[in-house]
C-alpha cells in the first residue's frame, strides 16, 4: 500500500505547488475575487440567484447521457491563487474567530472590507459542528490534510483522489453541456475537499454517511471540448439548512429530491473504492447461494476492533 499511498501524496501535492513563506505577501497581492462569499452558508438574497457560479447544482434527475445543462467551471489564474502554506508556518498563524482581530492586523485588511467578512465567513463555517453523521474539517496545509485524511480512512488504507479536467483556451466560465456518460465511482468512504476564501488556500473537506453517490461525468461543450468533472448527488438533504442556496437554485425543499453538483478544477474528492469478493457455494447440483464481501469495510472493522 505504500506505494498507494506515494502516488495519493503526489496528487495532493499538485494542489500546493506553488508554496511561499510569505503569508503577508500572500495577502497584500490578494484579489478580491479569492475571496467570494462561501454560497449556501451566507444569507441568502433573491439577487444572488443571479450569480452565474451557482450554476454547478442540478438535480439528479439530469444526470443522463444527452441532457443539456447549464454549468459554471470557474476559470483561475494559478499563480494568483492563494496556496497552501507549509505546515510550520501554517500552524504558526491563529486560524480562530477569537482571532480575527489580530489576523485582520497581521494581513493588513481593514476590519470592514470584503475580505475581512470572508475571513470571517470561513473561519465561522470551519468553526461549525458537523451535522449528524458528517464528518469534516479545515485544513490550511498539506500535512494536516493528509494527517485528518488518514485518520478518517484508516491508516495505512490507500485512497484515491478525484478532481475536475482543467479547462484550458477558455475564457467563459459558464456554458451549456451535454452529458456524454455518467459514470459512478463505486465508494465505501469519501471526503470532498472544497477551497474557502481567505489570504492563503484553506481547504474545507467533509463527508456525509451513506447519503453520497460519486459520478464521473464526461461533458461536451457547444465548441464541441470535452471534459471530466467529478460529481456528488447528496440523496438525503432532509437536515440541511432550509436556506441553503442549492433549495433556491433548484427550486427544492430539503428532503424533497436529491442534489447534485460538480467540483470545480481546484476542489478534489477523496475516496476509498468499494472493492468486493463474490463468494458462491453450490448446493445439492442446482441451488446456488452468493454472498459479497466488502474487503475495505472488513478491514476497516478489523482494523478497529484491533484484530
């Protein structure tokens, strides 16, 4: 598993390639557009279903081969995008609500401005208890990633990480896709990772038992480019907020029909496959008995009970 576990560091990786030791640098060449409100937990307002980037929900119903869907993929600069710090001067640097004071100081924003509420927003939203049965946490380094990353999947288990096809030659961020295949990705764990506004990259990642699908979703663009997004149907929306954006957007209640929606190219889903053993006896010539095995839930079990 070890060298599973090499090739899950070196994607992780790619998501922390450009590392700087400056965090106030980070903040000074700031764009205002890293720090967008987080949709689905601000207030929301009828004018903001008028933003194009909450075109990436759609409903499940949708997700067939030949249906036509409107889909914002947005489009950044790498090198203007705020990155990962290492662990040492990550955990060198508050990250706490009773902080902010001091952090508005030390990046040098004023206590009113856009990316200050962001700041706020984010560190609030990594502040929140997880609801029943999710699981998440915030990560301002690779290390602390792969370290929450591990001890949710178990150690030594490999897993896989998932992202969006980055979309190159493209200047329009919102278009019209046909879906060519939809895939599912067959999963006994997952941990989507989704990027939060603030000076430097603050991954939010969070997983939700047995309510989850994951797609592979092969797209065509009207200029006829094709790309594969990742894809996430959460089936039970029941306690969600009822203001959550995605109920205003689809024109849904919670509980009512499941939610989907895509990552963009700088999120990433992490997941441990579903692997299983068919095991078939045959009795008396004729009658034949089958019993699946699920081989990463048996060993996580094993694991736990220290067998």
């Amino acid at each position: 598993m070890e060298g599973g576990y090499l090739m899950m560091h070196v994607l992780l990786l790619q998501f922390a390639i450009f590392h700087r030791s400056a965090a106030r640098d980070l903040a000074a060449k700031g764009n205002p557009s890293n720090f967008q409100p987080i949709h689905g937990h601000t207030p929301f307002s009828s004018a903001m279903l008028h933003d194009p980037s909450l075109k990436v929900f759609f409903k499940a119903e949708n997700l067939k081969a030949g249906e036509v869907i409107p889909l914002y993929f947005p489009i950044k600069d790498p090198l203007k995008t705020p990155s990962l710090l290492p662990q040492e001067e990550a955990d060198s640097i508050p990250f706490s609500s009773s902080q902010l004071p001091y952090l508005l100081d030390f990046f040098g924003l004023h206590p009113h401005s856009v990316q200050a509420n962001s700041m706020k927003q984010t560190l609030k939203h990594c502040e929140f208890p997880p609801l029943e049965g999710e699981t998440k946490f915030c990560a301002t380094s690779l290390e602390s990633m792969l370290e929450n990353l591990r001890a949710i999947f178990g150690q030594g288990v490999d897993f896989k990480v998932l992202t969006t096809t980055y979309i190159e030659n493209s200047s329009i961020p919102l278009k019209n896709y046909t879906i060519l295949s939809p895939k599912q990705v067959e999963v006994q764990k997952m941990m989507g990772c989704h990027t939060l506004p603030y000076p430097y990259a603050v991954f939010y990642c969070h997983g939700q038992k047995g309510d989850t699908k994951i797609y592979l979703i092969k797209l065509r663009d009207e200029q006829g480019q094709i790309i594969e997004a990742v894809g996430v149907c959460h089936m039970d929306t029941s306690h969600w907020d009822p203001n959550h954006i995605a109920f205003q957007v689809l024109g849904v209640k919670p509980g009512e029909a499941p939610i989907c929606h895509v990552f963009p190219s700088d999120n990433m889903v992490s997941v441990i496959e579903r692997w299983s053993l068919g095991i078939s006896w045959i009795l008396n010539g004729s009658s034949t008995i089958i019993i699946e095995v699920d081989l990463i839930g048996l060993y996580n079990d094993l694991h736990y009970r220290g067998i």
